[in-house]
C-alpha cells in the first residue's frame, strides 16, 4: 500500500524513534506534519521541527514544522488545523510524544508527575481527539501509539509507578479508540521495541553509553511503523504489537542490522519479559 500523498501527523518527530519514523515514510512519498516543541537545538537532545523537516524532505517526502507543546489543547488544534490547511486532510496519527521519569514514589516530585500525565496521557488523548475528524476521511487511517502492552506484573509497577502508570494510559486509550472507532474504519493499536532503542531519553536517563551500545537503532522501529500502516484499517486494529513481532510477520527475521553494536547482547526493553 502506497504511502504517495498519505499525511502522517507525528508528535515528537523532531528527534529520534517519532524523526525516525518520518524519514522511513518520506522515502515512500509521505506528507511528514512534524509536531514538537523544539525549534532551538538542545546539545543534549539535538534536532528541531526544521532539522527534522530537511532531513524529511532530503529523504522524498514533503514536510511541515509545527511548533506545538501537546500539553495544550489550542495548540493540539492549531497544529491540526495547519496539517489540513498544507495537506488537505491527515491520514495517520503517530502518537509518539512522551516524558520519563523512573523514580519511585516517594522521590516523584508534582512537577515531574504533572509532566508525565501532561504529555503521555492528556496530551495523547486530545492529539487523539482533534485528530478524529480528518481520520474518518483518510485513506487506510491508522493511529499508532508508542506505549506498551498492559502487563501487570508487580515489576513494572514498582520503583517508577507514574510512569508506568502514564505509558499503560497511551495503551488504554489506543485500545478504547480501537472500539470507539471501528466503525469509522479507523485503526488504533501500539507499538513498542522488544530492546531499548538508542535514544536520548536512553543515553541521557537510562544508562548512559552502555546501554547504548546493547540497544538498537530507532531504524527498526521505523520499519516496524511502516509495515503496520500498511495493513488494513478495516482489520488490524486494538493491537499491542512487539517490533521483533511484526517483522517475523513480513518474513525478516535477521535483525543484526538495527545493533548499535553488533553481535553485542541487547537488553530487553521495559514492561517486556526477558
């Protein structure tokens, strides 16, 4: 299925798995909205709406930089409303936005926990929302989180509850979009890495270089994306899908080229079993 002229609105694509996911779909001829708050690069996090959008356009798509705090919901609504004016309408809905904070209880500030349900759970909701309209009248229109799939073993509820608490939120609502929306044809699911992925968030919060180096690129999270928009809205929908997962589905099953590091042993992402 043919991504020419498709209008993919993704927040946090100014940077790594939601920049990643852009360019793979650019290649195929997308209409990249790149919806984040960046516009000044941060040495430690690098990339804005504008790198972004160049590297889109390099790669054969067209794109569009939308400076929008999703924390806002006039904001959520004027990044939509530009989406449509450029484009005439959005196709698909990458929800992949998010903040981490891995403390446990006692050490989570209100500040800290604001931000994680602000962006991870409101801000994936009214992005959701304002988005729905134009969905019903996409071509094949899919919304795609990037959260978990709800496992509630004790593990994952300890030491970091409010996050785990704000990514099983992106999940919840993806799943409840996949009923409410039915009908319309409209397709909700998740996605998330079976390793850690080569982020920021991984270098800079999780373990450092080390960890980077048994981590994959976010290369396969963006192959993972476009194989998944590629089937039916009408069928695959109220999904949780694991990279590893869906790639085996299309028959590619060596995976050495997404190592960081190869031949290094990779380390299982959170809220996945060993």
């Amino acid at each position: 299925m043919s991504f020419k002229s498709k209008t993919v609105f993704i927040t946090g694509a100014s940077r790594g798995i939601g920049k990643a996911i852009a360019v793979r779909l650019a290649k195929e001829g997308a209409n990249i909205i790149v919806v984040a708050k960046s516009i000044e690069e941060n040495p430690k996090l690098g990339g804005t709406i504008f790198s972004a959008a160049n590297e889109i356009e390099q790669a054969g798509g067209k794109a569009l930089a939308v400076q929008c705090d999703i924390r806002f919901e006039d904001q959520i609504k004027n990044a939509v409303e530009k989406a449509v004016e450029a484009f005439g309408g959005i196709d698909v809905l990458i929800n992949n936005a998010s903040a981490i904070s891995l403390t446990p209880v006692e050490k989570t500030e209100q500040k800290a926990f604001d931000l994680l349900y602000d962006i991870n759970v409101k801000g994936t909701f009214f992005v959701s929302k304002a988005c729905i309209p134009y969905l019903k009248s996409g071509s094949n229109p899919h919304i795609l989180n990037l959260s978990p799939p709800l496992n509630f073993d004790q593990k994952w509820l300890t030491n970091h509850v409010a996050y785990t608490m704000s990514k099983y939120n992106m999940t919840m609502i993806a799943l409840g979009l996949a009923g409410e929306l039915k009908k319309y044809h409209i397709a909700a699911n998740t996605l998330w890495p079976r390793t850690t992925i080569a982020t920021a968030a991984v270098r800079n919060l999780l373990g450092g270089e080390a960890l980077i180096n048994m981590s994959r690129t976010a290369e396969i999270i963006a192959d993972t994306a476009f194989y998944i928009l590629q089937r039916s809205s009408a069928t695959c929908t109220g999904n949780s899908f694991i990279d590893e997962t869906v790639l085996a589905e299309e028959g590619i099953t060596d995976l050495e080229k997404y190592a960081v590091k190869p031949g290094s042993k990779l380390y299982t992402d959170l809220f996945l079993q060993e």
